[in-house]
C-alpha cells in the first residue's frame, strides 16, 4: 500500500485492511518522499520527512482499529511509482493497493504519473482505490 498524504489515504488504508483482514496476509504501507534531481537522493528534508513519518503512523493507528498490523516505511527516491514498484517486488507483494484523489483535467477525470507508473511497472496486481467526486 502507497500513501501520498491525500485525504484519499485514510480510506485507502481501510480497504487495504479489510482485503488483508480474513486471510491475515500482511500490510505493509510506504510514503515515498519524491526528491528533486537538483538535490542529492540522499537530502535532509525536514519538513517531507516529518509530513511522511504522521502519515504512517495514521496508517499504523488506523489498521490497528481495523484489526491488522501495518508495518510502514519511509522511503526517498526520484520517482514514487519507481520505488512502490521496486518495495513491492523486494516484498514479493501480491497486491499493490494506491490512492487516488478524485481530479480532472480538460474536463476529464486525471490518473495521474504515480498511478500510472505503478500500473505500467508492477509485476502483481495493482488496485487503484479513487475518491468519489466531490460537489
């Protein structure tokens, strides 16, 4: 599971649990902090670093109420969907489950690069879970 700090991720770990839940399999949930190519990979950043390590712990707390353990991991890399990809396979995971916030462009719904890239990329099964519209 792939958290990118929207309001889309609490919902997404909910049904990351409850897919997880009768078969105990395990949930393991990433927040990749995407860092410049002007910087170093390795780059202090504070204020991301910080942002990533509430959002699993949310996701910790949340899959605790759900009845599940998640183990997290903060991760930094040039391109998210690169690094969900890669952890996923390291994992040997089964399933890729990913948020994403209802948005459109030119009046279309968007996907976005991240979404895009894990769907390209995975080698299992990738579930997109999109927020309903809004308004």
């Amino acid at each position: 599971m792939s958290l990118a700090g929207s309001s889309v991720g609490p919902d997404v770990i909910r049904v990351a649990a409850t897919l997880a839940k009768p078969s105990k399999a395990e949930v393991f949930a990433i927040h990749v902090i995407e860092v410049r190519w002007n910087l170093p990979l390795d780059a202090i950043l504070d204020k991301e670093t910080e942002q990533g390590e509430l959002l699993l712990e949310q996701a910790t707390k949340i899959g605790a109420q759900a009845g599940v353990t998640i183990d997290t991991e903060l991760l930094q890399a040039r391109e998210a969907a690169a690094a969900i990809v890669d952890t996923a396979r390291e994992r040997k995971a089964d399933l890729i489950v990913l948020g994403m916030p209802f948005r459109r462009r030119l009046g279309r719904t968007y996907v976005g690069r991240t979404v895009q890239g894990v769907y390209v990329g995975a080698h299992c099964a990738v579930l997109a879970y999109r927020q309903e519209e809004v308004g």
